[in-house]
C-alpha cells in the first residue's frame, strides 16, 4: 500500500517545483522531504525525479502517480467536506485570500458577523493579487479566495475550482477634487496630459486602465506604481494624478476625489472560489453566505446614498 502523505509530497514538488518550495510552503526541511520521497522511491521500485538545474523533474511515473494522487487528495477532501456537512455548526480553522479592495470594503463586516453567528470558526486572512491566489487555492494554501475579473481580462481557470459570483463593481475614472486645483477634466481622452497611477505590471487592473486609455487615444503617462489603493487615493487627492478606481472603494463614505463615468460604464465582476471538494464544507459555506449579505447590504447603500459627484461645468 502506497503511503499517501509521501504521494502528496511527491504532487507538491511538482506544484511547487523545488524541494525548497515544498519544504517551504509545508513547514519541513528540504532534507525530509527529500528522504520522504527516497523512501517512496524504494515503494514503488522505479526513478521517480531526476535533478533539472536547481531544481527537480518528475519521470513519465512520478507523473502517472501525481495524476492518481490528485484524485485520492480530490476524494479524502470531499469525505472530509462530506462528514462536516453532517454538522451543523461551522467549526475549525478557513483561511481565506483577497485581494485589498475587498479586504477593505466587505471583510470587516464580514468577520464581524461570522464571529456572531459562528463563534467557533477561526478565520485567517490573506490579502493576495487575485490571479496567485486561485492558484494557491488549488495547491491547498487557502480554502477560499475573494477574486476580482476585469472587463476583457479573464481570471485563471483551474480545474478543481468552483466560482460563485459575488457582485460587480462599476469603475470610474477618478481626478483631483476642485479644492486641488489643476485643468479642467469632464472626460478620460482629457486625462492623456496628466500624470498617472496605476498598480504594478502583470495585473488585471493594469492591463485594463491600460486599455482604456489607448481606447481612448493615447499611451498613459503612468509616473506612479503602488498596488495600495489608499496610497492611489492620496496621490489624486492632493492634485498629483489620476487614476481609475473601483465604486467598491467608497464603500461606507463619500468620494474624496471626483469620479467621472467612462464609456460603457465598465465594472469588473467580483467572485469567490474553492475547491469543488471542499465548498459544501461548513466553515466555507458559512463565509459565502457572510459575504453575500455584506456584499447585498453594500449594493443597497450605494444606491440610496447621494449622487456621485459630478465634473465641474
């Protein structure tokens, strides 16, 4: 009989693609692991890694033993989802993901009424760039990730992962109020002599503002990268650029910046995702229904709150 936690450790070399990266993201040592999977070697009688520079390649069987592994991890995930559906009360430990808009905007509530209702849930939370963190959902390091998928940007797919939608968020272009003086701006083509912020390269929200600005004619002078958003914030507000920046941000308070629509009236769409085997499970379960109410409560707000502000005319 094959010893599953070696078989893991054999998936994990290939998710992470070092023993280093292994040993890291599992709290061993590099040298445990490495006489884990000697031993499991010696099981299974054949060459299961070969050295590839600094790092390891999985033979033609280690492969064929990743691919079962996978299925066996499927299925103990969902026995183990199975026997905690028979509960009623979310217990434990979730770990959840998110990127920092919605950390700011719906996680405190969120937390606050999963502390209420589930008193003996345990909820950790990591803020990550959406697109790293579905794939270290799928590699087991969370249980449930908040993403984000901007218009003509699709989020990674994977496999094993389920996708609930949360709500959409509308996103406007956003310039320095009146009080910071600066030109005239009713509209994005007459944002193309300004500075801009934007967050760093490789990221939806980049690659979008980024094509909005050539949509509307020009290359964006992009003299600030800071994927803080609060940080974006201060920079238009003192009159030192603009920005496009998501309603989900104003969430609770008034705009501190003037925001102007944009055409199409664009809005990136705001899910949850989690393993297929283990979104039934309680504590996750618990979390969706949180976020939905605190993200349908949020909705409700922005709606019978005060009309945006409008451009100077």
């Amino acid at each position: 009989m094959l010893d599953v936690r070696r078989l893991r450790l054999l998936r994990e070399v290939e998710v992470r693609g070092t023993l280093a990266g292994v040993a890291a993201a599992l709290h061993q040592s590099p040298s445990s692991i490495s006489q884990q999977l000697t031993l499991l070697e010696k099981e299974v009688g054949v060459e299961l890694l070969r050295k590839s520079g600094r790092g390891v390649q999985l033979t033609p069987q280690a492969q064929i033993l990743v691919e079962h592994t996978g299925a066996v991890l499927q299925r103990l995930e969902q026995a183990e989802t199975d026997l905690a559906a028979s509960l009623d009360e979310a217990t434990g430990t979730i770990r959840i993901a998110v990127f920092q808009s919605a950390a700011l905007a719906l996680m405190p509530e969120t937390l606050s009424r999963l502390a209420r209702d589930h008193p003996r849930l345990r909820v950790t939370m990591t803020q990550r760039e959406p697109e790293s963190a579905l794939y270290e959902t799928w590699a087991r390091d969370f249980d449930l990730v908040i993403a984000e998928q901007y218009p003509g940007h699709a989020a990674p797919r994977h496999v094993e992962l389920d996708r609930v939608a949360l709500t959409s968020d509308t996103i406007r272009l956003a310039v320095p109020p009146a009080a910071a003086g600066g030109p005239e701006i009713t509209d994005i083509a007459q944002a193309s002599r300004l500075p801009w912020v934007m967050e760093p390269p490789g990221v939806a929200s980049r690659h979008f503002a980024e094509q909005a600005c050539r949509v509307a004619g020009f290359e964006p002078d992009v003299r600030f990268e800071t994927a803080d958003l609060q940080a974006q914030i201060r920079l238009i507000e003192s009159g030192n650029a603009v920005a496009l920046l998501p309603d989900l941000l104003w969430l609770g308070r008034e705009p501190s910046v003037r925001l102007l629509d944009l055409p199409g009236a664009p809005s990136r769409t705001i899910f949850t995702s989690a393993r297929i085997a283990s979104a039934r499970q309680p504590a996750v379960v618990a979390c969706r229904e949180a976020l939905h109410a605190v993200a349908g409560d949020a909705i409700s707000g922005q709606s019978s709150a005060a009309p945006r502000a409008k451009p100077r005319m």
